[in-house]
C-alpha cells in the first residue's frame, strides 16, 4: 500500500489549528500528519508541538503563499501520496478509505479531492471546490454544487466518482511522483488557481483528476480571503490567463484571451454599477500583472501536444447570468 502524508499549510492559524487538528488526527490513522508553517509570527508553531507532539513540523524560511509553501515544505515529504489540506477543514471518519482504494485501483489517476461541504451550513456544498471543478471555454471556474456565489444543498446528487477538470486546493489528494515531474505549483500565482493550473498541466501528461463522492470533509473557508475580497478578485482573474496562456495551444490560446479581457471588462463595469469599485480596480490591475507576466508565461508553455478539452460548457457567466442557470446537472449533461 502507498504511505500517506497529510500535509497542512498555515499562517499564522493557531486558532484554526486548536479547532480543526484533533479531528484530523482522530480519523486520519496510518497517515503522517505534517504541519507546514508559513513563517508565522503567532504561536502556531509551539502551540502544535505542545498540544500535538505527534504532528512532524516543517518550517518554511519566508511566507511563500499557497504555492511556494507547498513547494518548499513537500521538498521534505518522502510519502507516496500527498494530502495537502487546509487549516479550517474538519474531515470525517472514514474520509480515506475511498480516495486511497481508488488511486491504489488506478494508477492513471493522479489527483483526486472528496466531497467538499459547507461546515456552517453542512447540508450545502462549499465554494471552494463543492464536488469537483470544471471550467468554461473562457477558463472562467466553476463546481458541480457551486456556481458563481450560488451553492446547492446536498441531496445525494454527487455522491459518485467521476473525473473532473480540477481539484480544490482546499483537500487535495497527490502523488508525489507527479507532484515533483511537474515542478510543483507555480510560485508566479501566489495563491488562488495555482490548483487550477497543476491539474490542467497533470491531464496535458496524461494523468485523471478524479473526484470521489465517497469521502467528505466540511470546510470553514474565507479564513485567508473572503470570497468577495478585492485581493482574491485580483489572483483568480490574473491567474486564471496565466492558465490560458501556459496550457492551451497558441492557436487557441491568443482567441481566447482576447475574448477573457473583453468580458473581464464587462465584468469591471458590472462591480461598478454594484458600486464596489475596489473590485473593479482589482481587475484592472489583474490585467496589468497579466500583461507584465505574458513573456514569462509563454517560455512556460511545455513542448506537448495540449490534447485535454479543458472546457465543459461555452459560456457559464452566460449560462448563469443571463439564462439563470444555477444547477451544474442542468448546465452540463453528461
């Protein structure tokens, strides 16, 4: 059987960390549970290793985000499998079993991440990866069980496995051997997507992003950023052209990005008429960053065939906006 490590990134989380650890530890057996601490300045660090001695630590030297704390702490992970996890989510008993069983089944599949539901409100999905994450032919993302600011109770609905385009960073599950071949996340993203793009990249290597209703966390969710915070608005749509640029074929590649930074605009207007100017700014400025980042994202771009259909529907701000579409199993018809 491939080992396990849970690996767990924080920031200055102490507070998330008494809250969350022991449900962690307590139906996590057989895993080696990793603290990543983000050069935190609060007690993190030695609250851990007083209260949970057996949690192995690793401290990173700066605050290197989501993507380069990742990068740097799994440098020191010799565990076949990753489980990198969030600070706020409370796992389940049993939550294990399915993903490790179907990844020990299939060795073409490389990611995987469970059910993700809402710890405030459990009987709805959670923003940050709901049951699985798809993206439209503009690259803009979206979940089963989540679409926009829209989140759907689960009825059962998603309770199968089935391949998806992306998994949440919020508990994704890795293989080191793939984690390492692809270089990582990409430091360039900071945080946001950076999740996005390590899964779009792994499927361009002919590996599966797979998503196993079988196994089921809760997640808090906004204890970094919020999901209306300007600095997230900034990330996601900067980072998301980084994605198109870096993998999907130029030919594509430039017919979209156009299309993206025409309805980014609208999509700035659309903040402004709601009066949140800050969010109109951050778009501005995610093209800017966009434009000043272009020459470094093309020498990224891999010599592969780029033969994975990203998208699974055209227009979801389309489909969401003007037709009112709020259910994935309506929107997308398998």
């Amino acid at each position: 059987m491939s080992s396990l490590a849970i690996v767990i990134l924080n920031w200055n989380g102490s507070a998330l960390l008494e809250r969350f650890l022991p449900s962690v530890i307590k139906h996590s057996a057989g895993a080696r549970i990793y603290l990543a601490d983000n050069a935190s300045t609060d007690d993190s660090v030695s609250f851990v290793k007083e209260n949970f001695p057996e949690i192995s630590i690793i401290q990173n030297p700066v605050n290197g985000g989501f993507a380069s704390g990742y990068n740097m702490a799994l440098q020191h992970v010799e565990e076949d499998i990753y489980c990198l996890l969030n600070s706020d989510v409370e796992v389940c008993p049993g939550w294990l079993e399915p993903v490790l069983q179907h990844m020990q089944s299939h060795p073409d599949t490389g990611i995987v991440q469970p059910k993700i539901k809402d710890l405030i409100r459990p009987e709805y999905f959670e923003y940050a990866g709901a049951a699985g994450g798809f993206l439209d032919l503009f690259g803009y993302p979206f979940c089963r069980g989540r679409i926009f600011q829209s989140l759907e109770q689960d009825k059962g609905q998603y309770n199968d496995t089935r391949e998806i385009f992306w998994a949440t960073g919020a508990c994704m599950f890795i293989r080191k051997k793939i984690f390492h071949d692809l270089g990582g996340f990409d430091p360039d993203y900071f945080a946001h997507q950076e999740e996005v793009d390590l899964c779009w990249r792994a499927q361009n290597h002919g590996y599966k992003v797979m998503y196993v209703g079988a196994s089921k966390v809760y997640h808090l969710g906004g204890s970094t950023l919020s999901n209306m915070n300007p600095k997230k608005t900034f990330l996601n749509f900067r980072n998301s052209l980084f994605s198109i640029t870096k993998n999907l074929p130029r030919i594509k590649a430039f017919p979209i990005i156009l299309s993206r930074l025409l309805l980014d605009g609208i999509a700035a207007l659309r903040f402004i008429f709601q009066a949140k100017f800050t969010h109109a700014a951050a778009i501005l400025r995610a093209h800017f960053s966009f434009y000043r980042h272009f020459p470094k994202m093309l020498k990224k771009r891999e010599k592969i065939s780029f033969t994975t259909k990203y998208y699974a529907t055209t227009s979801i701000v389309w489909s969401y906006y003007v037709n009112g579409i709020e259910d994935f199993n309506i929107l997308v018809k398998d």
